[in-house]
C-alpha cells in the first residue's frame, strides 16, 4: 500500500479513561489543521520500535477546537498498539498521516453503533449539538454490559431519548438486554425513509446492513465508513 508523505508530530497534552477500557487523548494540533466530523487518520507512536505500526482512529474533537482528541479503545490483552498507547503520558509523541474519508453526515437520521464503533459519531453529534442541529437524530447503542457504554453522560445531554442502549451480556434493569438484529431493528425504526448510519465491528455492519435492506430501507440511505 502506497502511504501519503504527509506527517505530522504531536504531543500528548493529557490522557484520561473515559471507560474501564477507553482512553481519551488530547494532543497538539498543527497550524492550518482542518477535518471533519466523523473524518479519521493514520496514528503512529514515534517511536523506534513503533514507527512501522499505522492504525486508523476518528477524531472526536472539532475542527474549531484548539487540540485535537481521539476516544481510542485500549486492547490490553496483547502488545499491540493500543497497548501501548494507553501507556504513554505527557508529553510523549504521535505521528498522524493524511486525513481520510470515514463517515460523513448526510441527514437527519438513525446511528446504530456496536462498542467502540461509536467514536465516527462522537464528533458528529459534538457539532450537531453545537449548531443546535440534534434535530431527532437518534443513536441506538450496543454493548456487552454497562460499564462499556462510551461517553453515556454527554450522549444522554445531547439526545435525551433518542439516546438507546442495548446491552448484550447484562441484564441490567436500567437498560435493554437485547441484540441488534432484525427483529430489534423493526421494533424501533418506524420511519424507513431516513439515513441510517452504521459503525462497529465488521460482522455487525454486514449484519444490520442486511437487516435494513430486508425491513425495506434503500441501500442510498445506509451510509457505512468510506475507505
């Protein structure tokens, strides 16, 4: 694969968990820096031993904002990257490459997320918010159990009721305990004539993509991540 020349050094200005397993980074952000929301980079750790190791990651700060933030799900279990992201502090150094394509709003709609598959909406929303634009956006949110559910107090800020989780391995009384599937899709989606935007792992995109085109949504109004 042919990589742009592209390259930008930033620093880390803070780190914090947002969940269990979820860290947000604020970094630096170079002059004339400019993105949209749900639009993505290549992120490598500058460092010798990672310098090889590009991994694609959303912003979830806005373009008006004076750093820049990613919201990056930490996979411990292994030395991997986001490994050792989550090990790095202040002041050490990111490499970010070219900005690319991800999901772009294109109308009022449905967002179904699964887990970390949620952070190409979370600048979205931010701006929407922002522009007084929420309209009757909606996110249907899947998780394995509470304690995953990324960004839960500002979600329920920004959209009140049209904030809906879904929790896979938890019965847990505050919260459905179901699965996106056909039969959960039709019970909530009443209006098929709307944008429906899909993130998460690859099994579940493919999955609920075929479920809506099934309940009769047209596949122009599915918007998935553009590489």
């Amino acid at each position: 694969m042919d990589y742009p020349d592209e390259e930008h050094v930033v620093k880390i200005l803070a780190t914090e968990f947002v969940t269990h397993n979820v860290k947000r980074f604020r970094l630096s952000k170079p002059p004339q820096y400019v993105f949209k929301p749900g639009q993505a980079t290549d992120i490598v750790i500058n460092s010798p031993k990672w310098k090889e190791e590009r991994r694609p990651f959303t912003f979830t700060a806005l373009n008006d904002w004076p750093q820049l933030e990613f919201t990056i799900k930490i996979y411990s279990d292994h030395d991997g990257v986001t490994n050792q992201l989550g090990k790095l502090k202040e002041g050490d150094e990111l490499i970010l490459h070219d900005i690319w394509g991800a999901i772009h709003y294109k109308g009022e709609g449905t967002f179904i997320a699964g887990g970390a598959g949620v952070t190409p909406f979370i600048a979205i929303f931010r701006q929407l918010y922002k522009d007084n634009k929420i309209g009757n956006n909606k996110l249907i949110f899947s998780n394995r159990t509470s304690q995953d559910i990324i960004l839960k107090d500002e979600f329920t800020k920004m959209l009140g009721d049209n904030f809906i989780n879904t929790l896979t391995e938890e019965d847990n009384p505050k919260y459905e305990h179901r699965k996106l599937d056909e039969d959960y899709l039709k019970e909530k989606i009443k209006n098929l004539d709307q944008y429906f935007y899909i993130c998460g792992p690859d099994a579940m995109i493919e999955d609920i993509k075929k479920d809506l085109l099934k309940l009769g949504v047209k596949e122009d109004k599915i918007v998935i991540e553009e590489f």
